[in-house]
C-alpha cells in the first residue's frame, strides 16, 4: 500500500530539478502512506514528474522501489495497492520471455502492460489500485482506478498544470492549485455525508471514477484546463452495471447447497489471495456476519493463530465487542479487543480535517479510526468483511423503500399526481415522518427516487449553500439497472457504485492509511461480486433472514448461535456528543455571524437547526454533522494552503 503523485505540463518543464522537487514536495504529503520508502522520477523535456510513497508489503527490498521503470524502458509506474493474483500473472508472462529481478506485484504488473497493453493488464488483474503510468513512446499519461474503487485518485488543474494524487493534500502542495470550494459539490456531501466520484470539493478537480481509465497528453491537459471538465474522457475498463445485467441475463440455476459450495469457494481463494504478504495480517472482527465470514475463512486456511482486532465502546447499548471475542475463541484468533470512552472518541474529531482532506461526515469514522489504531500495533495488512451488505441484501433501508414503493402504485393516479404537486414545499420537514415524509416520496418515478430519498440527510441541499446548483449522482436515476432486475437488485447497484466506494471504502483507506495499515476488502473480489449478481432474491433474502446465502456459509464454521445474531450499526452517539463535549466547538463552528462572513451557507437555512437542536425540537445532528465536518475542513484546508503559500 503506497501513496503516489505527480504533474503534468502543458509545455516542457525549464529545469529538470525544479520539477523533480515540487514532485518530491507532493509526495512527501502522504507520507503516511508510504513510511518506508520514497522515490521521483522526472522528465522535464515531456513536461512529466511522478512521486511516491511505499508501505512495503511485498518485496520489502529496494527491488520494489518506485517508481518503476519497465525493462523496455517504454513505461515508468507509480502504483497504489496490490494485485492479489500477481503469482498467477507472473507464471504466464515466465512462460512468455519475461524474466524477473525481484517478487514484487509492481514488477509483475509492468510486464503485464508490455506484454498486453495497459487496458487488458488491467482486466487481467484482480486486486485493489490507482496506477499513474507515463509512456515514453507516446508521450501520454494513464491515470487508472480499480473496478471497485477501493484506492483513490484525484486530479485536476493548479494553473494550467495537470495534478494528481492519492489525496488532496498532495495537490495543494502545488503552488498554483487555488481551487476554491464547488459549491455545487457541496450539496452532494449535505445529502449524501459524502461527495460521490467524479466530483470533488474543490473547482477544476475530479476523482477518478471505479473501473476507469483516463488518457491524457499535453494537448489534452491544455484543453482540460480550459473545459475545466475533464470527467467525461474517464473510459471503463470494468462498468458494473453493464456486468449486473450480463449476471442477471444469466442467472445462477443450482439449488441451495451448489450456491453455497460455489461461494464458499470462491470466496476461500479471495481470502487466501489477499492474505499473501511478506509482513504480519490480520482482521477486523465487529462480530456481524460479513467480518465473522473472512474471520473463519482466514483461520481455516491458517497454521498460525490469525490476529483479530475490535473494539468495544464503554456504557454503550450496541456494543459489539463480546460478539467478537467468543466468535474469535471459537475460531481460535489471536484476539485483541479495546475499549474506548466517548473521551477517547472525541479525541479523534480534530484529526478528521486532516485524515480525510474532503468533508466527510459518515460518523463510523470515528469508531473506524480507533480500529484500525489498534490493529496498526500488531499488523501491517487487516481484512475487512466490506461489500455483503451491498452483494448481499443486507441493509434494512431496502425492505423499507421497496414497502414505500409498494404502497406508492396503490394510491389512485388522481390523489398521487396531487401528493406530487405538493411534495416540493416540503423541504427538511420531510425528515421528521408524517404526511411531509409521504409527499416527498409521492412524485417518485421509478425505486430509484424513493430510495434516494430513504437515504438523503438534507432533503433540499441547495436552499442551504448560497449560490449552488444541485449536483447529480448515480441515485438520481428512477432505475439505477435500465429495465434489468428489480427493485431490490436497482438498490444494490446504486450503492455498490457510490455508496460503497465513496463512503465505507473512502472511510476505511483513509483511517488504515493515517496510521500506515493496508485494508483488504475479499468480499469486494469482483468474482464474488459477479457470483452475487447472479443469485436469485430468494438466496440473498428468505422468511426474513437477510443474506441468507452468505450465512449458510458462515454457518460452516460456526454454531448457528453466531451466524443469526442481529445486526448492529458501527456508528458513534453524534447527538450526544453535539449536546456534551462537542457543544462548545459546534458553536463556534456554526456561530451566524461567522457563517455569514465566510459566506458559503446560507445562515436561515442551518443557525434554526443548531438552534431547534439545542433546544430539544428536532433531532437534527445528521443535518448538523455534515454542516460541522464542512466547516472544520475548511479552517484546516484554509491553513494548509496558507502553510505552502508561506514556503
């Protein structure tokens, strides 16, 4: 796991060093990322330079050293993540001629792509990436993403230069990146808790959407610089939706027990590919089904106790940690648990700016920070059991926006056309329940509208940020599957392509990368996710047990007692907190006078919230939150480009 970056010049760079420099600079911002090593390589006749940051995992020798140059010398690589079947691709390309100096996937993966070309070394890779790969031969740059989206990559303009990096504070320390706030962007994070790909906070930015490619020369920097709206030359090498409606056209026929053999198996090799390193790995263990699954699948391909980590939350309701350790003593885990007071959570809010460098309001953040602190003392690499949810039917929104929909197409046309007309005036009230809740569903066109809904914080972002336009995103669609599937399978396909890569994936790399720890993902294998597509509703749900498959499983390895517990949410108490120790910081935060002169929100639209809540009226926080992780990111963004304006 690594951090990379770099830039690319409309024009040839004047000195060799300068250039060289400013990269080592953007570079040197994620270093967190990268403690181990660091390597720059620049072309300053092309205009190129390319940094980056090493966590080593494979090949702890300076054999992985990069960036990498290929033995051709055609290409020069800076990668960010793994790919898992690299033993696999170099027994192919050994057969072809190629030979090798050391055992690192980097080198393996710079074969593939003179061997094969850039677009088919991708889709012959299984693994979690961002790749920025300079041809020499045709003097053009890829920026690529891996097909879930689990490593990120920005880009966009500081001056007329083209930069990129795995995080933003690397492209701020560019001197000419004075990229304000995209008010429009900022909509999406009041709905959403998060700004979904291809947006980002700032003007003339992107990130790199999942299963994309994106090829740039210096004529196409200048006119991107110019359009400012370079998202649309961003090419899929892996489209999800295209590949849900080639599974659901093809479904899977077997009973029961062949589904279960069939993912279990699929689902060992995902584990055990993504327990290959050349440093300690571990797990993260909440005790619900999804990371008890790669907890037991793990352990059954093990000789040695596999390290397990959770962590438990003193005077909570919710607490997870209990179910851990006795699932952990019955698989026979090396089991460290930790227990946090709220003090111990709230200690981690003033890092949250600088961890994530975007607004991000999903409060697991918190709880997710802690986590990945504690595994960081045993291990370097930790499975996580993200993605059932999604594959899986596993969220109780969904039964609750199909009911919604239900309901919808029995209300006569007349008395829904009349809901409709007044759903408009309904605003945030519609969070609140009642006849507000039901008007805001009652223009929907199709499942897509009504779980946009479910799922919205603000239900009217715009009228809360001053001189905004609603941005749009993949849940604005009536039918996420264009007439494939059903609700249910619509509903997956929305999160799997924004929720799941811009919120829980975004929230899992930065919190393990803060502290130099590589998260793997197995469920998020894109074989397990194809499997998944392919299975009927009735093995993901079934007499009301959800994921019902992916517990059969399961309950290979466990007593049914473990597999059938209820599922719990990995949150943090934000009401409390806001109403307790956070109070004085929300206050000067959201203080009317200070949002009036930084101008961003409109003050009518978020002091009365602040307000309401204060005063026990509304349960407001979620508004709040995400209002509050804006307004601290901004002072520390603020700050940060203050920092490098002053160097």
């Amino acid at each position: 796991m690594c951090g990379l970056a770099g830039m690319l010049l409309p024009a040839p760079a004047r000195e060799q060093a300068a250039l060289e420099e400013q990269a080592r600079r953007m570079g040197d911002a994620l270093v967190h990322r990268g403690p181990d090593d660091s390597g720059v390589w620049a072309d300053a006749s092309a205009g190129i330079a390319l940094a980056h940051r090493r966590l080593s995992i494979l090949d702890l020798s300076p054999l992985g050293h990069q960036p990498m140059t290929s033995v051709d010398g055609r290409y020069v690589l800076a990668y960010n993540g793994e790919v898992y079947n690299f033993a696999e691709l170099r027994a192919e390309l050994e057969a072809l001629g190629h030979g090798f100096r050391g055992h690192s996937d980097t080198e393996v993966l710079l074969a593939a792509i003179t061997q094969w070309g850039f677009e088919e070394a991708l889709q012959r890779s299984n693994g979690m990436f961002a790749i920025a790969l300079w041809d020499r031969a045709e003097r053009c740059l890829w920026l690529a993403r891996d097909r879930v989206g689990k490593k990120p990559l920005y880009y966009g303009w500081a001056g007329e230069t083209l930069v990129f990096g795995s995080e933003l504070k690397a492209l701020w320390q560019h001197p000419a990146f004075d990229n304000e706030v995209d008010r429009d962007a900022l909509t999406l994070l009041l709905r959403l808790d998060y700004i979904p790909a291809p947006h980002c906070i700032h003007e003339r930015c992107f990130k790199l959407m999942p299963g994309r490619v994106l090829r740039l020369d210096a004529e196409a920097v200048t006119a991107g610089a110019a359009a400012h709206r370079p998202d649309q030359l961003q090419q899929p090498f892996w489209n999800a939706r295209e590949r849900m409606q080639q599974a659901l056209a093809a479904p899977f026929t077997g009973n029961d027990a062949e589904a279960e053999e069939r993912l279990d198996a699929v689902l060992r090799d995902a584990v055990a590919l993504r327990m290959v390193a050349d440093v300690p790995v571990g797990v993260f263990l909440s005790g619900g089904t999804d990371s008890s699954v790669v907890a037991a699948l793990m352990q059954a391909q093990s000789s040695q106790p596999v390290h397990s980590f959770s962590i438990g939350f003193t005077g909570s309701d919710h607490d997870e940690a209990p179910l851990a350790k006795s699932l952990a003593q019955h698989l026979g885990c090396d089991h460290t648990e930790l227990y946090v007071s709220g003090a111990d959570a709230l200690a981690v809010v003033p890092s949250l700016p600088a961890m994530f460098d975007e607004p991000f309001a999903d409060a697991s953040q918190v709880p997710t920070a802690l986590v990945a602190r504690l595994a960081r003392q045993g291990v370097t690499v930790a499975l996580s059991g993200d993605g059932g949810d999604e594959l899986f039917f596993g969220y109780t929104r969904y039964q609750r926006a199909m009911r919604n929909w239900r309901l919808l197409g029995k209300v006569p046309a007349p008395l829904r056309r009349w809901m409709a007309s007044h759903s408009h005036t309904q605003g945030e009230a519609s969070r609140t329940g009642g006849l507000a809740a039901l008007l805001a569903e009652s223009g929907a066109r199709g499942i897509g509208d009504v779980y946009r809904n479910r799922i919205s914080r603000w239900r009217d972002p715009v009228a809360a940020v001053r001189g905004a336009q609603a941005a749009g995103s993949f849940y604005d669609l009536a039918d996420p599957l264009h007439g494939a599937g059903s609700p249910a399978d619509a509903m997956m396909l929305a999160d799997f392509s924004t929720y799941l890569p811009d919120d829980l994936l975004c929230k899992v790399d930065r919190t393990s990368m803060a502290v130099s720890l590589e998260a793997r993902a197995p469920l998020l294998d894109w074989r397990v996710a194809e499997f998944a597509w392919s299975l009927p509703m009735a093995m993901k749900q079934r007499d009301g047990v959800s994921k019902y498959l992916l517990k059969r499983v399961l309950g290979r390895y466990v007593p049914q007692d473990m597999v059938h517990r209820p599922k719990r949410g990995f949150g943090a108490p934000v009401s409390a907190w806001l109403k307790g120790d956070l109070r004085g910081w929300a206050d000067e935060l959201l203080d009317p006078a200070r949002l009036a002169e930084e101008g961003v929100f409109n003050v009518e639209a978020v002091a009365p919230l602040w307000q309401q809540f204060k005063q026990g009226e509304r349960k407001w926080h979620t508004h709040l939150w995400n209002v509050l992780m804006f307004q601290a990111w901004q002072a520390h963004w603020r700050n940060a480009r203050a920092d490098v304006t002053r160097a």
